[in-house]
C-alpha cells in the first residue's frame, strides 16, 4: 500500500477532475461492506465480521482498485479509454490472479450468450401465442 488513506500514493500525482475528492471517496464508504462481509465469511471470517474490519478492508479494496486504474490509464493514454485487456496486461505476473481474471471474463461471455439466446427463445414463444 502507498498510503494509510483510500486515495494512496499514486493518486497524490495525478490531478484533474476525473480524480475524486475525500469528500466524495467518504461518500461511497460503506457501498462494498455487504458483498466484503460476504467475501470474508467465505474466506473463513466470522459471519458477522467486526465493522472494524471490514472498512479496513473495504478501504484495501478501494485503494488497490483506484490504483490499479491509475496503472491502466498511464499505459493506454492515447486511446482515451481503457480496455479489459490495460487490466490484463497489469496483472500479467501474477498468475493466479491472471487466471482467475480470464476464467471469469470467458464466464461472463458465456452468460451474456445465454441470456442472448434466453432472450431469443422468450420472443420466439411471444410471437407464436
């Protein structure tokens, strides 16, 4: 980590508006708690976690996520949008983490096929009643 804060080190050097405010960070405190409290169990935490602890790793989260974009604007500058793949190629080192990423990228490819299909066949069933 870079620094005891959610907005860490690398957001201190880069300025401009799309980079948030404490206000609005203290804003959205709170917003992953239930789905980290969720995660925590599953990794063997107590049911009902410390709420200590889970803004401690909410705050984590936030920090490792805002700096991983950051890391990915600053390799896909001229394109002005960042692509799966900016994510990709960051986390390429870590294998476990490269792997997990595309097994669930490839999930999430085969559900959107499903639920276009799904879609499909409830039109099909809707035009012949």
């Amino acid at each position: 980590m870079h620094g005891s804060s959610a907005t860490g080190g690398a957001s201190k050097s880069r300025a401009g508006p799309s980079q948030p405010t404490d206000a609005s960070l203290k804003r959205k405190r709170g917003f992953f708690q239930k789905d980290l409290q969720h995660m925590m169990y599953g990794f063997g935490d107590d049911h009902n976690p410390l709420p200590e602890t889970v803004s401690l790793v909410e705050d984590i989260v936030i920090e490792y996520v805002t700096d991983l974009v950051h890391k990915a604007q600053d390799i896909a500058p001229k394109r002005g949008k960042l692509l799966t793949e900016d994510f990709l190629f960051l986390i390429r080192k870590d294998l476990p983490k490269l792997h997990r990423c595309t097994e669930l990228l490839s999930m999430n490819e085969e559900l959107k096929q499903a639920r276009k299909a799904f879609e499909v066949d409830e039109e099909k069933i809707a035009n012949a009643e």
